[in-house]
C-alpha cells in the first residue's frame, strides 16, 4: 500500500475530499524513530507537524507514567499544533516507529476543509454524541423521532358528564372508537376496557354514571412528544389510550394499536402480555420477545439510556404482575410492603436480562409476616427466572433479602456510620434501590441516603470502593496478545456508575439513574458541567457498543457478555473507546484526590 493510500484510509483524513488529497500528498515526509526515542517532549518546543503512525506503537507519558497508548493509523501532535503551546504529554516510541508527517502550513491548510477541523476542534462528548446519532440513521424504517401528533387521524370525540355509560357506549359504536372523553373538571376518558371490567364484570347496568366509571384526570402528553417518548410514557402508566394537546387543548388521541402499527416489535406488545397473564408459565419466552424490542429500538437510533428506560418499565411491570399473582394466591399482605429493585434495574439501565437484584421491605416483623413475605418473595422470584430472569450468583434477592422497615434502616445507617471497605463494595449496589410495587412508604429510607452527604468518612470509604475496576491504559496490545475482547462493563461502564453514584450523594440527589445522577451533580458543583457531560456521552456509548455486541452474540447463538473483539470496531470507534477510557481514568485521579482514597484505611 503506497502511502497515500493508507493516509486516506485512517481519521481524519477520510473525511478530506479529492481536491485536498493532493496538498496531503505534496506534503507528507516519512520519520524513524527508534523505539524508547521521545518524539516529543512535554514541556519541550512547540509541536511543528502532524504525526500519524504507520508501523509501531507510541504511548502518551506524564512524568514516567503511560496515559494512553497509541498504535497502527492514530495521529497524535495536534493538540500542541492547534494551541501553540508546548505538548502536554511525552511520546515516547514504544518499538521502532514509523510514521508520516506534515508541517505546521500544510496542517492549517487542512483545517480549512470543515470536516477535517471538526475531528480536531470538538470535544470528545460531541464526538461520542455525533458518532450515536450517525449511527442510528437509516438502518430500519422507524421514526422514532416523529411527533407523535402527527398520528393522530380524528378529533376527539367528548360526551357530557351526566351521560350513562349505555349513552358513552352507543356514541364509541357510532364513531366506531374505543374511548370517548368525558367533558369536565378534571377531564376523564372511559375506555371500551372499563365497559367491560369495572361495569360488565362488576355486574352494573347500562343507566350507571359515566362520572362512576370513568378514569380521570386523564394522562396526557404534548402532540410534539416523539414517539418513542409516548411509548415510554404509556408503558410507564400502564395505559392504552393517550390524549394528545396542543396549546392547552386536547386535539385527538392514540392507542396503542396505532403506535404498535409504527414499530413491529413494541415495548406495548409486551406491556399487553403481561397484562393478560394470569400464572407464572404465562411469562415462558419473555426474555426473548424482550430482545426483541431492545433491538428493534436500537436499531431504531435510541440511545441506550432510552432503551433501558423502556425495558426496565417493562421489567417493571413483569414484577408488578408477578406479585398480583402472588397475592391472589396467598392473599392480602398481612402488612404494607414494598418490593425494591437495584443495581442496573434500579438505575433502568438493564437493556437485556441479566441476573436478578432484588429484595423485600415489610412494615412490621411479625411470625405472620414472616411467612407470608417468605413465600411471596419464592413466588416471585421462581417467576423471574421463567420468565427469563437468572438467579443472582450472590444471593441479591428478596428470598434471602427481606426485612422489616426499621431493620433496613438499622442496615443503612450503619453503612453510613460505620462504613467498613468490603462491605461497601457489595452494598453500594443497594443505594440504586427503587421501589416498583407495594404501598409501604420507603421516605425513610430515602432521608437515610440523603444524609449520606453529612458523612465524610462514608463517601471516601464509598469513593474508594468505586475504583475497584479501573479502565485498561495498554488494552489494545494486551488484547492482541490474548486474542480476547476489551471488558466494556470494567473497562468503563461500571466505573462511570460508580463515579455518578459517589457525586450524585455528594451532592445529595436521590436521582436513580446515571445520566440523571450526573446532571445533578453538575448542578450542585460537585463535577464541571464539561466532565459531567463527557461521563454521560461516554457511558452511552459504551452502553452502545455492549448492547450491539450482546445482540449479536444472541443471534449467533451465544450468550451475551460484557466483552467487545476489538476486530468488531471501526478505527474511529477504538479511538473513542480509548479516549472515553482515558477520560474516565482521569475523572477517577480527580475523585481519589478530592477524597483522599489514598489516607485511608
């Protein structure tokens, strides 16, 4: 390959157009460097060209200490080109190194082609976010994006307050609708389910008051929500019919008919299972419908944040009907509970089913009690793993997690106030807690985790307990050697969660999610809006590139893991993984350093 040739192949420079490939060329001079040679010098003279290596790898060092290491096609020397200042790093040749170059004039030259600039003007968090979008577009005939007002294909159809339910009923055969509105303070909807459960089956007559069946206020969203946004929000309240408005007025409505139309694989196709389920054999298959949806979403162009919202509410809904059922069979609950989850399904970050992580908080103990939250949390749990959910490896679940309110208060607070290094890096999970069935109020413990920020010795304790996994610096070398993948979760993912989870109580937000608990963070001062928004574009992309990668293994037949081949990257994408890995390296130094992990015992 003449050198021409590979320059055009490698970022930037596929992005320049013909024209300008002729000024590379004119331009370009062939360097050596022995391998330990320093190319450059931090602190030392200004950076005079553009370097990018042909053969040989290079590492970026900061007073004997490798930061990042570069290899095969990377460009390096910019930084110092585009601020005239002295380069922040040493490069150092780690072999011998081959590479092409050019001057200083033919860089400015370059960067007058928009393209070119941009690789090197924007920060990583636009990089990462233009790199999603771009590659979202056009793989399927979804529009995820569109308004969903732009569905609508009627006006609303209103019946007065006074009506009967026989009046409501003969006015939805006329228009041949399954809803009409109910005029009034609060507006309500009747819909054709509430003719046949709550009049039908509850054994009313035609004469009964719309007033008494209808549901209201109703749920409503602006007809400029985009339609994955609707989905979301109709599974969520676990609806059917969704009024739309638009300048303080209702304009028409949706079903879900209409919006399971727009995608083949729907988050509500789902939700109607699970309504319909009536035993724990019902749910056989769950698992696989569920990827289902998360590919269909993903390649719809959602992010990964929005598909772990949608299919955490369905997984949501799963344990919501798995306790109906465990209640129906074991009747009422001798006492208020609440059944929590955590970890990835806590955050609603899980967009495949992964291992369960959950527990049970009753109100009293009592022997009665006792029994009963035993059984119920068997029950459910049994359900879980039919439906597609395997068992936690470390017991996380509310058959051995289960205690009255005030014993799970004594737990947290003691967390808090006496926390002890090994205990922690397994109960940091329990902070992502959310409860998603039950009506036992947990704000006490809330205020327990709020309080968390008025212990110092607990949020250093918990800092350095997230940076049990630190992201790889030498992977790519490494990783040729073993010809293994790079592990997204420790690499990355978990130690983004973990920073997020640290700040966020810091700054004492009882925010559940990552990007949420790094915004608030932002807000509070405690990470410069430009780290937190770096943390949040990197962990969608890493979330990205995992969820890709699992989905493929399924449908290769093989189970999904946290490991990505590097052959399965573009170059673009290794060096944002690389460059996402080094800046959440550097955020954790930061955190280290703000809480002094390194004094502690």
């Amino acid at each position: 390959m003449n050198p021409v040739e590979f320059v055009r192949e490698h970022a930037p420079f596929d992005l320049l157009p013909e024209e300008a490939l002729a000024l590379v060329q004119r331009g370009l001079e062939i360097t050596f460097y022995p391998g330990g040679s320093k190319v450059l010098e931090r602190s030392g003279s200004k950076s005079q060209h553009l370097y990018l290596i042909r053969k040989g790898g290079a590492r970026l060092e900061r007073d004997g200490q490798a930061i990042l290491h570069l290899e095969e096609g990377e460009v390096f020397g910019y930084p110092s080109l585009l601020s005239q200042d002295a380069p922040a790093f040493d490069v150092v040749a780690e072999e011998d190194l081959l590479v092409y170059r050019w001057p200083r004039e033919v860089f400015q030259k370059l960067m007058e082609y928009p393209a070119f600039a941009e690789f090197f003007t924007r920060g990583l968090a636009e990089r990462l976010r233009i790199s999603s979008r771009v590659e979202g577009l056009g793989v399927v005939n979804l529009d995820l994006a569109l308004p969903v007002g732009e569905l609508i294909s009627r006006p609303p159809v209103l019946v007065p307050r006074a009506s009967t339910v026989g009046e409501a009923a003969r006015v939805m055969q006329t228009h041949q609708i399954s809803s009409v509105l109910v005029e009034g303070e609060p507006l309500g909807i009747l819909t054709d389910r509430d003719l046949r459960n709550r009049v039908l089956a509850a054994g009313k007559g035609p004469d009964t008051p719309v007033a008494e069946i209808m549901s209201a206020p109703v749920k409503t969203l602006p007809a400029s929500t985009p339609l994955f946004e609707a989905l979301s929000y109709m599974v969520r309240q676990g609806i059917h019919h969704l009024p739309l408005e638009q300048d303080g007025q209702i304009i028409g409505l949706i079903t879900d008919t209409v919006l399971m139309r727009q995608q083949a694989k729907s988050p509500l196709y789902l939700l109607r299972r699970l309504e319909r389920t009536r035993n724990p054999g019902d749910l056989t298959g769950y698992g696989k419908e569920l990827t289902g949806v998360a590919e269909s979403l993903l390649l719809g162009g959602l992010g990964a944040s929005e598909i772990g919202r949608s299919v955490s509410s369905l997984n949501d809904q799963l344990v919501r009907t798995l306790l109906r059922l465990g209640e129906e069979r074991l009747g009422a609950p001798p006492t208020p509970y609440a059944w929590i989850v955590f970890g990835s399904e806590g955050r609603m970050e899980q967009a495949l089913l992964t291992d369960q992580d959950n527990a049970l908080i009753y109100q009293e103990e009592t022997p009665a009690t006792a029994a009963y939250f035993e059984q119920l949390a068997a029950f459910v749990v049994e359900g879980l793993i039919q439906a597609g959910f395997p068992p936690c490896p470390g017991g996380y679940m509310a058959t051995h997690w289960r205690k009255s309110l005030p014993e799970w208060e004594q737990l947290f607070r003691h967390w808090l106030e006496t926390p002890k290094p090994q205990e922690l890096l397994e109960a940091q999970i329990f902070f992502d807690f959310r409860a998603v069935y039950g009506e036992l109020s947990l704000e006490p413990l809330e205020r327990i985790v709020a309080g968390g920020a008025d212990q110092g010795i607990f949020l250093a304790q918990l800092a350095r307990a997230s940076l049990q996994f630190r992201p790889p610096i030498g992977f790519f070398r490494q990783i040729r050697e073993e010809d293994g993948g790079v592990d997204l979760k420790k690499g990355g993912i978990a130690p983004i969660v973990s920073l997020a989870r640290v700040y966020a109580l810091e700054a004492r937000s009882l925010a559940k999610g990552t990007v949420e608990r790094l915004q608030a963070a932002a807000r509070e001062h405690k990470l410069s809006p430009e780290g937190a928004e770096t943390l949040v574009e990197a962990f969608g992309f890493l979330m990205r590139l995992r969820l890709r990668e699992q989905l493929a293994s399924l449908r290769r037949g093989e189970p999904p893991g946290n490991k990505v081949p590097l052959e399965n990257l573009s170059p673009l994408e290794r060096r944002h993984l690389k460059e996402a890995f080094l800046q959440v390296r550097e955020m954790q130094e930061a955190m280290s350093q703000r809480f002094h992990t390194d004094r502690l015992g």
